[in-house]
C-alpha cells in the first residue's frame, strides 16, 4: 500500500509544509480553475500546488476571497 504524503523538496531534503488549502489556480487554455493545496519548503521557500481535484470552468464557482494563480508556461511531458 502506498502513503501519498507532502512533497519533499530535493535541494533541501525536507517535507514541505501545507500553506494553504483550496489554493486555485487558473489555466488560459482553456480557460479553466482548479483548486488544490500550496505546499512551501521551510528551508528555501520553494512552493509547489499539488492535489488537484477536477476542474471548474465557471469563475461564479470561486471563493469570495480567491486570487487565482495565472500560468504562465504550460508543462510539456518529455
């Protein structure tokens, strides 16, 4: 059975410590929002988000209080 706890940050070899839940994060192409959890390495600061769950395309669905994070760069698989 496999645990799936927080990410570890490589430089620093250390778990990351959740920052926020329900961070979202918006994709231009399309134009969708996902929410998931904001992970930051106590040591350098690094942040990653990780736990997505499904999108939503309809920004009437966020939070009051959220910001999204915009992409910038699209990730390509190698």
């Amino acid at each position: 059975m496999s645990r799936c706890g927080p990410p570890i940050c490589v430089p620093c070899a250390v778990e990351m410590r959740c920052e926020k839940n329900e961070f979202i994060v918006a994709d231009p192409e399309p134009a969708t929002y996902w929410s998931g959890d904001m992970y930051r390495c106590p040591g350098c600061g690094c942040r990653v988000v990780t736990g997505f769950g499904a999108p939503f395309e309809d920004a009437a669905l966020l939070p009051p209080s959220a910001v999204p994070l915009h992409f910038v760069h699209s990730l390509e698989q190698k």
